[in-house]
C-alpha cells in the first residue's frame, strides 16, 4: 500500500467504513499493483463537515473545516493542477468545472462547498463526506465534450460487473441518453466511437483483477489514456447503474448512473 494511503487509512479505526468509499477499494487495488491514478486520500472530521455548512447561512469558516482545507491544499499541491478532486463517495462531475476539475487552489474552498452540497443533495440521505481524494488528472484524448455539463470531456471508458475475479459483463460507460443530455454534439456518432474497444481482452483483464482484490461483487470503470488503462472507479454491483438490456441485470436495481468515476 502507499505510504500516501498508509497514512491515512490508520484514521479510520474505529470508524466504519462503506465498502463503495474510495477508502476500502483503492488500498487494496494499489497493493494488487493495479493501475490507478495518484491520488491522496485526507479524511474529513464531523465537525469540519458542520462546520462547511456555515457557509451555506452565510457564516464564517471555523477551526475544523480550516484544518481541513488546510490538508487537502497540500495534497492538491503535491499531486499537482489541474487535479481531480473528489470524496469518497462522488465526483459530481456533472458540474465538472465546478465540483471535480480544480484548475485553481484558491478555489478549492468553492469546489469542496459544491461537492458538500452535491452530496447533501443526491439522495434522500445524502453521501457521506468523511473521506475526500486528490487525484492526478490522467491524460486523456476526448471524444466530445457536455457543455451542459459545464464542458465534462467524455472519453472512452468501459464499466464491467464482477464477481470476485470473474467478468459478467463488459459496457460502454456512457449511454447515448446521457451524451444527449449532456449536450454532446453528434451523439449516436459519439456513442459508437465510444463502444469501440480494441483493447477489451486488456480491460476485461483488469477489471477482473481488480475484483480479486477486492473480492465480492462490484462494477469496475476503467478509463483509457495516454498511458494506457487505468481502474478509476469501483462501488457495489446491487449500487452501480446497469445498462438495462443486460442480461445480466436482468431482475436487479436500477439505480441512476453514479457520479463517481474518477
């Protein structure tokens, strides 16, 4: 494991964690020797996370949510802008520009307020924050960009199910409806560039790695780049959207696409 996540992960004794958290899959996936992406990990107290919520009345920051920035400003400066910030749990890259793509560190404050409200916001209960990541921004060559996704490059990126280390099936990260939301310009020519995989014996491969390592049942997003592929993402199989024609899904959830990856 990194002495970047080593650090880092000793903090959570005592405090559960969810299996989708970045916190409990990506140790286990660099100890594998997986390609990832660089990233540090900096937990976020209660009494930051309350404290944030002051901005929201119009209040000053205090103590807790300062300490905080205070590292994860020194993560981002150590991976490097632009970086790709995200927590635990979510991205929010549908407002890319303004919650995952830090491009500027005076603005992280504006960028962990948004994924706060992002993840106060998604679901009845809410997405825990008590992890936050600082990512490298891999490099990668867009096939279209959303600008109603606040200019979001899509890239070529397949999402497979697992269970332990077997693929049960193999997608294209995104569906035409969501190149169609998101504003892409030619979306079905867009798509089929997208499904286009001349490398699936590799990204199966690491998909089914990756659930080795991890063990159970999962969906694994692996993005390609300039450097190769690489696993981004991972969260629960029954948690993860599922392309609906899929046999596979047939009689499971479905739950709308995650915002995660990255």
């Amino acid at each position: 494991m990194d002495a970047e996540l080593k650090n880092t992960a000793s903090e959570a004794n005592g405090r559960r964690i969810d299996p989708t958290c970045m916190s409990h899959w990506l140790p286990r996936l660099q100890a594998a020797g997986l390609p990832v992406p660089r990233t540090i990990l900096v937990p976020m107290s209660r009494e930051a996370y309350r404290d944030v919520f002051n901005l929201f009345d119009g209040k000053a920051l205090e103590g807790p949510a300062n300490e905080f920035l205070r590292k994860l400003a020194a993560a981002a400066a150590e991976i490097g802008f632009p970086a790709f910030l995200r927590t635990g749990m979510t991205s929010g890259k549908h407002s890319w520009a303004r919650t995952c793509y830090l491009t500027d560190p005076a603005r992280l404050l504006s960028h962990v307020a948004s994924l706060v409200e992002f993840s106060e916001c998604v679901s009845f209960v809410g997405l825990p924050c008590d992890w936050w990541a600082v990512r490298e921004l891999l490099p990668t060559t867009p096939l279209a960009v959303c600008p109603r996704y606040e200019g979001m490059p899509v890239c070529r990126e397949f999402r497979c199910f697992v269970a332990g280390g077997e693929v049960r099936c193999m997608h294209p990260y995104w569906p035409l409806e969501a190149l169609e939301r998101g504003g892409v310009a030619d979306p079905e020519q867009v798509a089929a560039q997208l499904a286009s995989c001349p490398d699936e014996h590799e990204v199966r491969a690491l998909a089914a790695r990756a659930g080795a390592a991890v063990g159970g049942a999962w969906s694994v997003d692996v993005l390609e780049t300039r450097r190769g592929w690489f696993v981004t993402d991972m969260a629960e199989a029954q948690k993860s959207w599922h392309w609906p024609d899929c046999s596979v899904a047939a009689g499971g959830p479905r739950a709308a696409p995650k915002a995660s990856v990255g």
